[in-house]
C-alpha cells in the first residue's frame, strides 16, 4: 500500500471511471484498491444511466464506496459526504487497500482536501422566506450582500444561491468570507491529485457521444420513471439529464429540445469542471511550502494530457508516482 492515495478529478466523460478501473488492476500487487466516489448523484438509488453510475457487474468486480446510498427523494450534503468518505478511506487503507478517490464533484474533493467551512446549520424558515422571492430579487440580495460568491454562483443555480443568502442572513458575514477559511487550513499530505487535462474540441466531442448513448441506453424512460413516481426530489432534479427531461413530462417541452438542452449544459458543466480542476491544482504551488517540505510531504499533483499521452499509459504513470519509481 502506498502512503497516498490517488484522487481522479476532471470533466465529464473524461474517463475518469475506465482509468479508475485500470489504476485498480495495476495496484493488484500491492495490496488492492477500492473506490470512493466523489459525485454529489450517485449517492442517489435509480439514477443509473443520467449520472453515468458503474454498473452493478463493475462494482462487484471492484468494491465501490459512497454509491446508492441515500433515496434520491433525501438531501445529501458535503459534510454528510466528508464524513463517510474519511471513514471508507480509513478502512480500505486499515485492511492494506488503496483508496482511489473518483470525482466529478469537485466541491467535495476541495473539502476532503483542504475541510470544510463551518458555515450554520440549515435554517427552514429562512429557506422558506428566500424561496418565497423570486429568481430577480434573491439574485441582486446576493449581488449587493456578497459579490464573490454571487460571481462564481451561476444566476440559475436556486439552491447555491439560496444556501449564500441563508448563511448572510443567519450570521452577517458572506459565505464567501466564510469558505476562505479553506484557504487558510492544511493541506492534507496523504493525497495525489491526479487531473485529467482535455481540450475543449475534444471533450465536446465525447459529452456529445456520451449524452447520445445515454439516451440509447434509456435515459428517457429512466427520468421518466422517477418523475412519474414522485421520487425525485429537490436536490437529485437538479441532475444532469434529470432537470432538462423533468419540463417534458410535465408538458412544457419536446424530447428533442431537452436533449439538445442536456447536451449544452453538460459541456457548461465540464467547462465549469476545468476552472474547478485549477483552482484544486493552484494550492500545490510549492511558494507557500517551506523547502524542507516541497517534494517530501505533500505529492506534487500530476496534470495527464488525454491527447498527446496515450490514455492506457495513464495508470502506470500513476502507480509510479505513488510508488516513486
């Protein structure tokens, strides 16, 4: 077992899965690896085909960790995430396994990586009063009472927007504000970030094929059945896949448009994704490293291109890495 453990981070249908089983095989001989998801929906039970969740024969053959673990009617939070994930990684490494951490949640990476804020608790009537406005006024609250949160909060995401108001309102000080102190705790040493770095053509191009696929696969009934049967809740309807097909069955909108619709906002998201992946990457700048420290205790991530490097070359170059060979 090595002293790190990897985490894979990276755009949608950037092949974080097939790499995750690939860097699994490899770690055969020393002692085995396990997954721990890091993705805010495949906590969620029948969201299978929309979220791109390992099948039940993949997860079988490699144990799986944090997947169909809350009804997608529930809330899940990143702290509720946190939680269980350092209590999976401390058992998979206490029976000698590697942890590989996959993730398309980028939230929760920082989190792992760095802990998380501590912002109050979720206060009800507040969400009621916020949910009461409309999009117009909760936007220019956020807008004059924290600015930097209001900037990297897209104007459509409700439940993000409403949570920075919630926290303003409860303590007189922006979320943003509060979520520096990220910024100000220790990185954790035990961890390797592993980016998968794709041109913008080309990732278009594979959630492009990816959202086809899906919805050769099924997406439509499968939304469709978990729309019809009431069971998806505020949180898992803000899916991928889930909210574009949501207003089709509900009368308002053609398959065709929602599909498109998916397609555009799935490449958003990745885009999203790589700002995201940067800003993970900007705190293992070695200039706030003591030089005793730089290269010993804390791995310096490594950054694959999945276009000038073969990708099957990708998981060795991983296991030497962990391994310093």
């Amino acid at each position: 077992m090595s002293r790190v453990f990897p985490i894979i981070i990276g755009p949608s249908a950037g092949g974080k899965t097939q790499l995750s089983f690939e860097l699994a095989a490899l770690l055969e001989p020393h002692g085995g690896a396990e997954i721990v998801s890091a993705d805010a929906f495949l906590v969620y039970r029948g969201m299978d085909i929309g979220t791109a969740k390992p099948s039940p024969e993949e997860r079988a053959a490699l144990p799986h960790h944090l997947i169909d673990i809350r009804e997608p009617t529930e809330s899940f939070s990143a702290d509720e995430w946190l939680a269980l994930a350092n209590a999976a990684i401390d058992d998979i490494r206490s029976r000698g396994a590697t942890p590989i951490v996959v993730g398309g949640t980028h939230l929760y990476v920082k989190v792992l990586l760095e802990g998380l804020f501590a912002g109050p608790e979720p206060d009800h009537v507040l969400r009621v009063q916020l949910a009461a406005l409309t999009a117009a006024e909760r936007r220019e609250e956020l807008d004059r009472v924290d600015p930097v949160a209001a900037a990297r909060i897209h104007p459509n995401d409700e439940r993000r927007t409403i949570r920075a108001l919630e926290v303003y309102r409860a303590t007189g000080v922006p979320i943003s504000q509060l979520q520096s102190q990220w910024d100000a705790g220790a990185a954790r040493t035990d961890a390797l970030l592993v980016a998968l770095d794709w041109p913008t053509d080309a990732i278009n191009r594979r959630i492009n094929d990816r959202v086809r696929r899906m919805v050769e696969a099924g997406l439509i009934e499968e939304v469709r059945s978990l729309f019809s049967a009431g069971k998806l809740g505020l949180q898992a309807r803000q899916a991928l896949g889930y909210k574009q097909l949501i207003p089709c069955f509900e009368g308002s909108q053609s398959i065709e448009k929602a599909v498109e619709q998916i397609k555009i906002e799935t490449r958003r998201f990745a885009k999203n994704q790589r700002t995201w992946m940067r800003r993970l990457l900007a705190p293992a700048d070695s200039s706030n490293l003591d030089s005793d420290e730089i290269g010993m205790n804390t791995p310096e991530p490594l950054i694959l291109n999945c276009v000038e490097m073969p990708q099957e070359k990708h998981a060795q170059v991983i296991v030497n890495k962990l391994f310093g060979s």
